[in-house]
C-alpha cells in the first residue's frame, strides 16, 4: 500500500488510525501536537507514544519534510532561504527584518504560472503546488532563523513569495489554518496578509471562508490595456470583475484591502496613472502601497524617478487615499519583491 503523507490527514483520520491500531483517541492529539506544534520531521521523535505505533505509523506515512539548501544574509540583513522538498523541489522564503518586528515572506508554489512580466519568479515557470505542510514548515523553519539571527520569534507574515496563493487555495488556507490555531503555532491572524494577482473568483470563496487574516492584490495598474501587458492574468479576470469580487469581499467582510503598485517608469506611473488607480480604489475602503521596482535578471523595465513617484504620491494622498511607499530590502542577494527564482548566490 502507498504511504500517505501524515500531514495530509485531519484529527478524525488520525483518531481512525489509532483506533485501527488499537490506541485510544487521545494519540491522535498528541500526533498533532508534534506535526503542528513541535514541527518535528520523524515518527521516533513523538517520544510520549509507543514504540510499536510509531513503528505503524513510520510504516504507513510519509513526511514532506522541507530542508535548507542555502542561506544568504543581505547588507541590509535581509535573510534569504532557499528550500528544498522531499521531491528535490526548490522554493524561497524570506526574512525582512524592520526596527520593531521581523516579517517573513513566504511561498505556495515552486515556481508560478502567472508570468507577470517583471516578475523573475515568473520566468521559471509553473512546478508544483506547495503541499500543506512545505508552506508551514517555512513559517517554522523561517521563525527558527529569525530567533537566531535576530533574538525574536517573528512578528508578521506575508504570503507573498514564490507564486500565486489563491492558485493553491485549499493547501494555503489549510497552512493558515495550523500556523494559526491555539494548540498549533497560535500566530494572530491579523498579523498575517496573503496576496493575490487577482484571482477573483477564489478572492470570492475567501469572504465565503471567513477568513481572519488580511487581504493584499497585486494591481500595478488601473488600466485594462496596461495590466494585461504586464499582468496576463488580467486578460482572464479585468479589472471590472476584479472589482466585483473585491466590492463582493467587502461587504461580506468589512475587512480594508491593501493595493499592491509597483512603479515602472514610463508604464504605469503617471498622474494618468494615478488618477486611473484613485477611481478604482473607490470600491472599499483601502490602503495603498507603492513598491520600488527591482530589476531581478529583467533589465526591461527601469524604476520610476523620484520626482515621478513623490508626484503620484502626492496626487494619491490629495484623493485622501492612504499611501505608503514601501523601500525594498534585499536586492543584493535577489530577495527584494519580483526578485525570487530559486538561485543560490
């Protein structure tokens, strides 16, 4: 019989099995404890069961276990893992250390089908779906480093690594879920935040799902013409059904939406540009974050000037908008936003 991954299996199929094998209920519980708490990667570490059912179970499952297979420390201390899956499948985490917290940036695919053009995760392709337990393992593996590198447990996460989130939506949501829960890591919702290219009908099952956490969408910009060429994700969903999905978020919600913009000069960081976006945003409360654009191994675009982007600012901030521009870390070891492609420096 095929082994099944352990991680893979609710509390109801663990207690099945215990009962299977002639364990009480309460094993069940203790297995999660160890998979989910402890993060542990071998049966023979859940040192409260017995040796013959640890024997059963290294018999009949498997670990997804992920490993380290490089570290890079930015100037900025910025920290860069590269991972590796059972299967010998590379994805990246990131830890972007601020003066008072420590967020980690974290995967869900190997790869990414999405192919948003200034993006270097995209030019790699789609691999795999990350399972449920290779998106947890990097909070636990990341929070591990962060208490190294910088003395703490961290403070936030963002889904916002390698590929789209809402593309692997039953194992991301499934992730939140243990990285969240009281008896697992017991990490706040509301310090967590998932972004999206715009998937939206899946932005519709999240309000649906009642999700806790925060909401971010990938825009970079409110003209149909424009995000597709950039974003060919927008010729499947536009920005009118984009809209819909987030009036619809909303109202079932309440929860404010972040914009993600990324400035590319002379493609999208006009008062044109701006004025386009401001209209758009119209649809929900929100906030607005304005990234910095890193080239990555893409010399196609070219980041806005200073005067340009202190003028969208400005136009953004005289609509009463909410904006932030965000100062990119980690572009010396290839860490910074779009900059992700699964290469040891």
């Amino acid at each position: 019989m095929e082994k099944e991954c352990v991680r893979d299996l609710n509390i109801e199929k663990l207690i099945e099995f215990c009962e299977q094998n002639k364990q009480q209920g309460f094993r069940a519980r203790q297995i999660s404890y160890w998979l989910w708490n402890k993060g542990i990667s071998d049966f023979e570490s859940m040192t409260d069961l017995p040796k013959p059912f640890r024997e059963a179970l290294e018999k009949a499952f498997y670990f997804d276990n992920i490993k380290i297979e490089s570290i890079n420390r930015s100037k900025d201390k910025t920290t860069k893992i590269l991972f590796a899956s059972h299967d010998n499948k590379l994805f990246e985490g990131v830890l972007i250390p601020s003066r008072d917290r420590v967020t980690a940036c974290i995967s869900t695919q190997s790869g990414c089908p999405l192919n948003c053009s200034f993006c270097s995760t995209g030019k790699i392709g789609f691999i795999r779906n990350l399972s449920v337990g290779e998106i947890f393992g990097q909070v636990f593996e990341l929070n591990e480093t962060c208490k190294i590198d910088f003395g703490r447990s961290l403070t936030n996460i963002v889904v916002m690594g390698m590929g789209e989130p809402l593309l692997n939506y039953e194992n991301t949501l499934e992730a939140i879920k243990h990285i969240t829960a009281e008896n697992d890591l017991n990490f706040s919702p509301y310090r967590i935040t998932l972004s999206t290219a715009g998937i939206a009908p899946k932005i519709k099952s999240l309000a649906d799902d009642k999700i806790r956490f925060n909401l971010s969408i990938s825009l970079h910009s409110a003209d149909n013409k424009k995000r597709s060429e950039i974003m060919p994700i927008n010729k499947k969903y536009d920005l009118e059904t984009l809209s819909a999905a987030v009036r619809y978020f909303y109202e079932k919600t309440g929860q404010r939406i972040t914009y993600e913009y990324l400035l590319l000069k002379g493609i999208n960081d006009d008062i044109k540009d701006a004025e386009k976006l401001s209209q758009f945003t119209k649809i929900s409360p929100c906030k607005i974050n304005l990234i910095e654009y890193n080239s990555g191994d893409s010399y196609i675009y070219l980041p806005s000037d200073a005067k340009k982007t202190e003028d969208f600012i400005s136009f953004l901030k005289s609509k009463n908008l909410v904006v932030t521009l965000r100062k990119s870390k980690g572009q010396d070891i290839n860490a910074a936003c779009g900059q992700l492609a699964n290469k040891k420096q």
